[in-house]
C-alpha cells in the first residue's frame, strides 16, 4: 500500500468519501484527488456507484464507465466467489476489513498485480483502494515454464473451484496436514501471501486455463 493511502484514515462526510490527515496538519481534501491509489465506492449490490481519476486509469477508461460494474468483475475470474463472498461480508459488518492482493484486467489482455483493500463505510457503502504500487503492466501470455506435480495441480484447481483442504483431502486421498504443505509451497514458488493470490497469480501466469469451468492446469505444466 502506498505512503499516501496508508497515511490516511478513510471516513464519510457530506456523500463524499474524504481522506484526513494523521500528521495533525488540519488538512481535508478527497482521498481521490490526493491519493495515487484508485478509490470505489460501492453499494451493498458491490456495483461501482463513485471511481476516482486513478481508478479510471488502471483500467484504462473513464472513471464514469465504471459506475454500474460490478466490482469484482475487474478482477481475474478465478477470485470472484471468494471476493463476493468476502465484500457481502464486509457489506452487512461481518467483517471490519478487505485485504488482498489481485490481478486487474486492463484492454490488449494485460494485467497488473494490484492490493486491494476495502473498509465497510455505513449501512449502503463501501471504500475501495486498488494500488498497483510499482508493478509494471504485464501482457497475459502462457506465463514462466512453472511445472507442477499432478498432485499440486489437482490442489491448485480445487482451490480455484473455492474446495475446503478437508474436501481436497478426502477427494485425492491426503492427509489435511499434506494438503496444506503442498498449498505453502506453492505460496512459497509463486511469492504470493494468501491462496486466493495464489489462484489469481496461476491465472495470470498460465497455470490455470481461464477459458473453462471448472479451470484446469493444462497438461504442459504437469510433470
């Protein structure tokens, strides 16, 4: 996250979402005007109802297109149940805050790695911030010569289809202890911190075919 949005305590004045500063300076401007990160709002539907400048250049547009979207749509399908799951959660206060680390799609199919937290605002709103930080845009391609064992690839495509580590255990005849091993060290390979960044990492880089349901491995990276 960067200085400026972490420096910031996000709160709702007047309809509009506005960043205070912490350095008691007494300043009060929009977070979406000083902030590099992009910046929703979102209603309880997770539709995009405000998007700052930033946002609107992540995505390559105008920040008016995306009033209407459904958030976790700009994001990698592979995360998406986990997302609206976890953002309804945070809509109704079963959770106090948002925090991954996703995979944006822009035109051309090239993406960026971005952190993406959200904090539950009132009853109708939530605040979104999507920073990229210093992540160069990528071209989606069949991503690194990364090979999986078949074992690896049957846990990471059971955690695209949102499986348990009790489900994927009792499905290919592990051990839960054996299953979460394999998951950490494919955290590990990948250098992501949770496995909902691990399913949208593996898309990205090709590990997983987002063109099918459920997504599969393809054969080329088993070994």
């Amino acid at each position: 996250m960067s200085e400026a949005v972490s420096a910031t305590v996000l709160r709702l004045r007047d309809d509009r979402v506005r960043a205070v500063d912490t350095d008691d300076s007494g300043l009060s401007r929009p977070l979406f005007d000083r902030s590099g990160a992009g910046v929703a709002v979102l209603n309880r539907e997770l539709l995009v109802t405000n998007a700052s400048a930033a946002l609107g250049a992540l995505f390559d547009t105008r920040p008016s297109t995306l009033v209407g979207i459904r958030f976790p749509d700009l994001f990698l399908a592979p995360v998406h149940d986990t997302m609206r799951r976890q953002l309804a959660e945070l809509a109704v206060g079963r959770r106090l805050r948002f925090a991954e680390r996703l995979v944006g799609m822009r035109p051309g199919e090239r993406v960026f790695f971005a952190d993406v937290t959200g904090r539950f605002l009132d009853p109708s709103s939530l605040i979104m911030v999507v920073d990229p930080g210093d992540t160069p845009w990528r071209v989606w391609d069949d991503g690194p010569s990364v090979l999986l064992s078949k074992v690896d690839a049957r846990i990471l495509e059971g955690l695209a289809a949102g499986e348990s580590a009790v489900r994927m255990a009792l499905r290919l005849h592990l051990s839960r202890q054996s299953v979460d091993y394999h998951v950490g060290a494919m955290l590990r390979r990948l250098s992501v911190p949770s496995r909902t960044a691990l399913v949208a990492k593996a898309c990205a880089a090709g590990l997983l075919d987002s063109t099918t349901w459920p997504l599969r491995v393809p054969a080329k990276h088993i070994h």
